[in-house]
C-alpha cells in the first residue's frame, strides 16, 4: 500500500494541488448546471492534506483492507471528492466529465455512492456520518486492523443531535482510530450558522 505522504509533498505542492482541485471543482459544477461549490472550496484544503499528506491507501486496489477510510459526511461536496479521487489515481480526470450525468458509468451523483470508485459509502443525508465511521473504526478493531477512519462533517450539520451521540459513543469506547474533522466555514444553506443555532465555542 502506498502513502503519497512518502513522496515527500511539502506545503508548497499541497497548496498548488488545493489551488487546482479547486477550480477542477469550478469546472465540473458549471458543466454539470448543479452541485454545492461553496462547501467543496471551503474544505479543500482539507480533503487535499489528507489525500496527499496523511492518509494511507492504494488507488489501484481501492478495497484493500488495511486501507484509511475517508467518509465525506457533508455528502453534497462530491465536486470535491470526485475531483481528488482522480487526482489521487481512483478513475481518469477525462471521467468528471460525468459528474451528476444520469448514465454516469462511475455513479459520479451528486451524493457519494459506494459503487465509485474510493467512496466508502453513501451519503448525504445530514448528520449520519460521524456514527457510521465509528462503526468502522470499531470493524477496525475487532478485525485486528489498524487502519483509521477519517470523517469530514460540515459545520451546519453538527446541529444534528446524531453528531453528539456518535461523538459520545467514540469516547466511551476510545475509538481513538476515528478521526473527526468539521469544516467550519459558519454557512448553512440557507443561513449562517450563528443565526441557526450558535455553535460557539466551537474550536
């Protein structure tokens, strides 16, 4: 398995790769008519560090179980995530072309679906990802492998009260291979988060 983290990336190069995963993300959701730029910008260099600093995987043998797990739980930023599996080697970039396509041979949808390539599972449906990653990191641990799991969660989806009980569960359980990172950008939908419901002090 490899670890692009062993090639040596420096900053300089992971804020290049962000600054082109970005417009790639640009590109696609203006082809597509649709899709959810601002929380792919917003947590790209995010998803670009891990990728290509930290996680641990092998893009030419995508089911290996000794693998990190990345679970997008803000599952409406595919732009990004399809944009950095093909950087990563997952598909060819020529397959974006597809993004929320109806006949799109990789499923490129608008929500993760576990049939593309390096998507663990599906989702999209707000504050559901940081349990279902905890149960992977469980999986982890009675299969005796050491693999982390790594959850990007949406600030505005952390009102769900889900978060807090996964949250509360990984610590009883010390799942401390379950790594929980918010993008916290202070935007909803359709608001601000502090005009929802504050989420202050939150960092």
């Amino acid at each position: 398995m490899k670890s692009i983290k062993s090639a040596g990336t420096g900053i300089a190069e992971l804020e290049q790769t962000a600054k082109e995963l970005r417009r790639k993300c640009l590109e696609i959701i203006h082809r597509a008519g649709s899709g959810h730029p601002g929380g792919s910008l917003s947590a790209t260099d995010i998803v670009t560090a891990l990728y290509f600093n930290e996680m641990r995987y092998d893009s030419k043998n995508p089911k290996d179980p000794k693998r990190d797990r990345f679970v997008l739980s803000k599952g409406h930023c595919t732009a990004l995530h399809y944009s950095v599996l093909a950087r990563a080697g997952y598909f060819s970039e020529a397959a974006l072309l597809e993004y929320r396509c109806v006949n799109s041979k990789l499923f490129l949808s608008g929500h993760p679906h576990p049939k593309t390539p390096g998507v663990e599972i599906a989702t999209g449906s707000l504050g559901q990802g940081l349990s279902v990653g905890h149960g992977i990191a469980m999986a982890a641990r009675l299969d005796g492998l050491d693999y982390r799991v790594f959850v990007l969660m949406g600030d505005g989806e952390i009102q769900e009260g889900q978060v807090w009980e996964a949250a509360m569960s990984a610590s009883k359980f010390k799942s401390n291979n379950l790594i929980g990172i918010i993008d916290y950008n202070k935007v909803a939908q359709d608001n601000l988060t502090q005009d929802l419901k504050d989420l202050e002090p939150l960092e």
